[in-house]
C-alpha cells in the first residue's frame, strides 16, 4: 500500500477531510466548467489524480448510470476511500486505478474528456503524464485543468510575513518531490505543441475574505500542511505554530483579504480526425 510519506501532502484522515472542504469550496465552478467543456450523460471521463473520490462522484452524477469515471490514483488508502463512498451510494459506474502516475500507465481506454486539478505539480515528468492523457482521448474529446500558474499570489491584505514564510515553503517541498506549483505556464505550451485546441485559458485568483468558504479551504492548508512540513522537516515546531497563530491573527483583522494562489482554468480539444 502507498504510504503517506509517498505523498508529500500526506493521505492521513486530516488530509482527506481538507480534501473535502476544498471539493466543496470549488464544486459549483468546477461542475460548471465540466459543462462548458461537453461533459455530459453517456460519457466517458478519466479523473486523474483523483485523490478520495470527491470529484470523482460528482463526475459520476453527471455523465449519469450510461457513463463512466475512470479514477486513477497512487493511493489505496485514497481509493479505498472512493469505494466505500460507491458502496454507500449504491454507485456502480465509478472503477478506481492504482497507477503511480509518473509511470504513465494509463487504463486501456478511449475517453470523451480527461479531468485533473492540482495533481501536475507534483509529478517528475508533467509532459510525459499529459501525453498519456492525450493519448487516452478520443478525437475531439477534451482535457479539463485546474494548475497553479504563480502560486507566490497567495499573499493577503494586510500583509502576513508567516503567510508568506508558509508559501515559500511550501514552493520549495513540492519543487523537491515534483515539477513545482507553476506548472500551468508550461502546459498550455505543450497541449498546443500537441495540436490541441485551447478553448478556454482563464486565470482564477479572487481576493477572499474570511466569512467566505474559501477562506476555509486556504486556512486548513496553512492547518495541516504546516504540521506536514514538520513532519517533512522543512519547518520547525516553532515557526510552524507561529504561522498559525498569525494566520489565526489575520482573520480577526479588520478588511482581512487573503488572495488565492493562481491557477488557469484550461479546457483543450484534441484535434479531430478530419482536422489532421
């Protein structure tokens, strides 16, 4: 089984709870972007890095029972969790995938769309793993993307330099296991070295404030991943519970804003026979 030390977020229950609440901070845009880009009854739909199965379900709901989710994940601890939600709901057309996505073996099948948020940064060789993705796609079907393109955005108002500290941070231990946060710069270079067609390529960064659900999502990362990167030894016990405090501080105080780390949203079509 994959370990948590294999991830370097971690697969411990706070990790998979901070999943949730991040999949229903961002669940009204993203089900909204599936439906931009086609996604629909009937469809086939690789989630790759699929983590618990958050969004995996959701996917499951839309392309209904004459559909399926492929959900392709490192963690059985992860995947586990996925099929006992499918067990509960009584949801048949989900299959979960232990793939090691650095290894690029992808299930044998043909997709309508590939769906992927954050995943990109954390892997050694980020154009080998898209290249499978477009190599799993059907002839105009779509690739769907949630990646950071300046993860250094996520600063607030008024200025928090543990805030900062924690981000710096946090750039640097994913650097180390990965491709790094700013991965999205690179990858609408390659969908297009691809011949993919970039239909959408939208920046999402939001100044948040904290009666907003979002405020959640990015203060329980500071939570656990401070605690994650003592455990990695990039913190000590010291400056990471002095950055929760200030985080702490910086929402009681007056005009708190924190400004999301920004990402593009990408939707991409690969290119039909007829077009080649």
């Amino acid at each position: 089984m994959t370990s948590a030390k294999d991830y370097v977020l971690g697969t411990h229950d706070d990790e998979i709870e901070r999943l949730g609440l991040q999949h229903r901070a961002w669940r009204d845009r993203v089900r909204e972007t599936w439906r931009s880009a086609g996604i629909g009854p009937g469809h086939t739909v690789l989630d790759v890095g699929c983590g618990p199965g958050y969004a995996a379900l959701d996917l499951a709901e839309l392309v209904g029972t004459s559909g399926h989710v492929l959900a392709i994940d490192k963690s059985e601890r992860f995947l586990g969790v996925l099929e006992a939600s499918c067990g509960e709901r009584g949801v048949r057309h989900i299959t979960t995938h232990g793939i090691d996505l650095d290894a690029g073996d992808f299930p044998d099948v043909i997709a309508d769309a590939v769906w992927c948020r954050w995943v990109f940064s954390f892997i050694k060789n980020p154009r080998a793993l898209l290249e499978h993705m477009a190599a799993a796609l059907r002839p105009g079907g779509v690739i769907v993307l949630h990646e950071y393109f300046d993860y250094a955005t996520w600063r607030s108002a008024p200025r928090c330099p543990e805030l900062e500290e924690f981000v710096r941070t946090v750039i640097k231990s994913w650097q180390d296991v990965g491709a790094g946060p700013d991965i999205a710069l690179s990858l609408l270079g390659w969908l297009g070295e691809m011949g993919f067609e970039i239909r959408t390529a939208q920046p999402i960064v939001d100044a948040i404030s904290p009666d907003q659900p979002r405020w959640n999502w990015m203060s329980s990362f500071v939570e656990i991943g401070r605690r994650r990167l003592v455990d990695l030894g990039y913190l000590t016990a010291e400056r990471a519970d002095a950055i929760w405090r200030a985080v702490c501080a910086l929402e009681k105080a007056p005009g708190a804003h924190m400004i999301n780390p920004a990402f593009l949203e990408i939707i991409a079509a690969r290119p039909s026979r007829s077009s080649k």
